[in-house]
C-alpha cells in the first residue's frame, strides 16, 4: 500500500566532522543540539537516507556529547543503540539493554559517556498511522507518543537494527534509486512495517511516562538556563534558586546525571560557546575577544581548558573557519 505523504522528499546526505555545530547545522529542522561535555572527541558521521515518508539515520559520536532535539510533534524518530555503544541516559535514565529509544512529540536529550552509535528511522505520524489502520483497523496508540527508553525483546530490536543498516546497504548501492519515487516508497513501506512491528513489540501494560525526580527537574532546568546565561557567568547561589535545589542537591543532581559537577559544567558549556562562536563567525574575530565574550579572562589558562577538552588550540579552530 503507498500513501501520498512525502515529507522528507527522495535524497541522502551524510557528513564527517570534528566539529559537533556542524551536525547541529545540518539538521536545524530539528532544533537539534550538541554539546561536547567531556575530555576526548574525534571525527563524527551521520548519514540519512529520505523517502519520502520515512528518514532512515545513523548517527556515530566519538567523545562524551549531550544531544537536545525538540523535533516537530509530527515526527515519530525511532532509534537503536548499537553494541560498540558505552552508557548513556536517554531522558534522564540510565542505559537498559535492549531498549528501543522514541523521541516521539517532545523534547528529549541524550547522554553518552564515551562512545554513541545507534541507527533508526524517522517516521512520518499520519502515513505511519494510516498503515497502521489498514492493519488493524484503529489508530496508533497514544502510548506510542512519549518520549522514553521502551523495554523489547532482543530479537525484534536485533531484527530491526539489522533492517535499518540493510536499508542503508541497499540504497548505497542502488544506482539513481532516488529517481524512481515508486522504489522510494516500496522501501519507505517496507520500513514502515518494519517500525510498526518493533513498536508493538516494545508496548508493556506498564509503558508509562517518565517521571523525573525533583533533583533532576531542577538539574534540567539549571540546563535549559545555562544555553541562554552561561556567558553570565552565575554564581551557584544563582544556580540554586533557578534549581530549586540546595547546593548540595544540584551537586548530586548534576553527578548523578551529567557526572560532572554544576560549576564543571557552567565551563564546558562556556568552552562550548567559544567554539561555536569561532567557527560562526565570518568576521576577523580574535581568540582573545571569542574568550572574553564567554567570560574567559586568564587567555593561557583558557587556551589549557580549550585543548584539553577540543584536543585542538583555538586558534586551530579558527582556521578551520
């Protein structure tokens, strides 16, 4: 059966890059973010295939990075961790094994303590729905739009890491396939039973939202603060009162889900900030003004912190620029 909806359009693009505002950059539609939080680091890929109604993605990420993405409500992404993946925490909980991510109609984010690599679709809600009812004769169900790591058995998960990465092997391999809109959607329906059957599979009676900890309601909030006020430089005391949280509550919060402390990362996001700055800027910006921007004043010790976290000088970066 082929539905009418085309969202994605019929085209592939991939990158490899040292420089996580670049992947950012790429899928802006998808008000995604990266944040590189600790030491370490080195080239990341991501590829994507469209077809129409589905996005196939992979995604490969070689240091500790924090991933936010607010994706439109309309958008259903489906994603598989690989094995050569380390720990992580999708929305606040920690690594399970076999789990498939949803980062359905909300915002979610994602940790990873070394390495990240998972695959997955991104599946268009009405076309998904449609097939869906075709097959059983009512709508998705409204348990499947929560965003949340979903128990499922290591067969279907296997099954459905295996289809997604035999997919990508197939398009790369199918000359001018991007040409031929009804080859597009045959896989695209392929694809869709594929996400339906892993969904169902991943459905318990106790499929229920996350419901975070005050420390760590107060930890996100200090977050979402921190990408608007971080060149502020807040004091902890600051931190606190957007927390809601004693200081020795954020401490726990923030090692509990980051495991790194709030100052620790007040600097990391400020690093960060540097180092967008200097690849955004098309102007002759100094280092030295980037730093100040960012609240930076020892310029030497600055330049330790940046190396030691980018495993490059800022002045390497900005000849990247």
């Amino acid at each position: 059966m082929l539905f009418p909806q085309n969202p994605f359009g019929f085209s592939k693009r991939s990158i490899k890059t040292n420089y996580l505002s670049e992947l950012a950059a790429l899928q802006a539609n998808k008000s995604r973010s990266y944040t590189q939080i600790k030491q370490g680091g080195g080239e990341n890929h991501y590829q994507e295939a469209n077809l129409g109604s589905i996005q196939l993605i992979r995604e490969q990420l070689s240091g500790a990075v924090r991933i936010h993405a607010a994706p439109p409500k309309r958008f259903l992404p489906l994603a598989a961790p690989l094995p050569s993946t380390n720990s992580y925490r999708f929305c606040g909980r920690d690594r399970e094994e076999n789990t498939l991510l949803r980062a359905t109609g909300e915002e979610w984010d994602i940790c990873s303590d070394n390495h990240l690599e998972y695959v997955g679709l991104v599946v268009e809600y009405d076309s998904l729905n449609l097939h869906h009812q075709s097959l059983h004769q009512r709508e998705l169900p409204s348990s499947w739009l929560t965003s949340k790591s979903a128990k499922t058995s290591p067969q279907v998960l296997n099954q459905y890491t295996a289809g997604v990465q035999y997919l990508f092997k197939l398009i790369s391999n199918t000359e001018n396939l991007f040409k031929s809109p009804k080859t597009c959607q045959f896989i695209a329906n392929s694809a869709s039973q594929m996400a339906l059957k892993t969904l169902s599979h991943s459905l318990h009676k106790n499929d229920k939202p996350v419901h975070y900890s005050r420390r760590i309601k107060g930890v996100y909030r200090v977050i979402d603060y921190l990408q608007s006020f971080a060149s502020n430089l807040p004091s902890i005391p600051d931190l606190c009162v957007v927390a809601d949280l004693s200081e020795r509550s954020l401490e726990y919060g923030f090692r509990e889900y980051l495991g790194i402390t709030p100052i620790k990362y007040l600097k990391i996001i400020r690093l960060n900030g540097v180092r967008e700055t200097l690849l955004t800027n098309q102007t002759s910006l100094l280092v030295s003004e980037a730093a100040l921007q960012w609240g930076f004043l020892e310029l030497g010790r600055f330049a330790s912190d940046y190396r030691q976290l980018f495993g490059e000088l800022p002045s390497q970066t900005i000849t990247y620029r």
